[in-house]
C-alpha cells in the first residue's frame, strides 16, 4: 500500500515545523487523509506535505549531517543515530523507520531549542 511509503502526519508536520519544504508527491488534507498527486500539481496545493521515509532520511542527512543505520540482529530490527548513543529494537524494518524518523526530529528539535 502507498501509504506506508509516507510519514505519518504528525510526523510530517514536525519536519514541516523543522522546515521541510521540499517536492514532494503526497500530500495530508482534511482529516489527515494522504492524497497522492503528479508533479504538475505540486505548486498549486497548499496542504501539509508528506514526505516518504527516504525523502525524509535524505532531508535529515543534507541539511543537518544525521545518519541513521537499521540492521536485523537475530529477530529484532536495531535502529541507530550516528551521533548519538541511542538504539530502538522493533520487530519490524517499519517500526525501526518510525523509531528513527521520531528520534531524527526529537534530535533536531533539541538541539535548535538550546
């Protein structure tokens, strides 16, 4: 399904807050409902953008330098941040993108609140 290839909206709009404005093909309306749409159409929508997961690991790599890596340890996913000493264990390679788009954010939201 498309939609778990998009951050969830509420963590679409903590990187919006953290000023992710890049192009993106989905997008969240009324209700938090993600509508997919074609290139043409991105300028004139003016909704809060969805970024994929790889849209979103990108953006955290080029603008603030952080790296995230998953690996499979036995049965568990291994989530890590490069810069910090923090690990998530999930059962799937989908909770760990979760975990480590949420620490990305918690991450940056820190360090601009200092």
């Amino acid at each position: 399904m498309m939609k778990n290839e998009f951050a969830p909206y509420d963590l679409a709009l903590a990187m919006k807050e953290l000023g992710f404005d890049e192009d993106v093909c989905g997008y969240f309306g009324k209700g938090n409902k993600l509508f997919i749409v074609t290139p043409e159409y991105n300028d004139v929508i003016k909704l809060l953008k969805a970024p994929t997961y790889s849209q979103a690991f990108r953006w955290f790599r080029e603008k603030y330098s952080l790296y995230h890596i998953i690996a499979l340890s036995g049965d568990v996913f291994l989530c890590t941040i490069d810069i910090s000493s923090w690990t998530d264990k999930t059962k799937t390679y989908d909770e760990a993108e979760l975990a480590c788009l949420k620490k990305l954010i918690e991450i940056v939201k820190n360090k601009e609140s200092v």
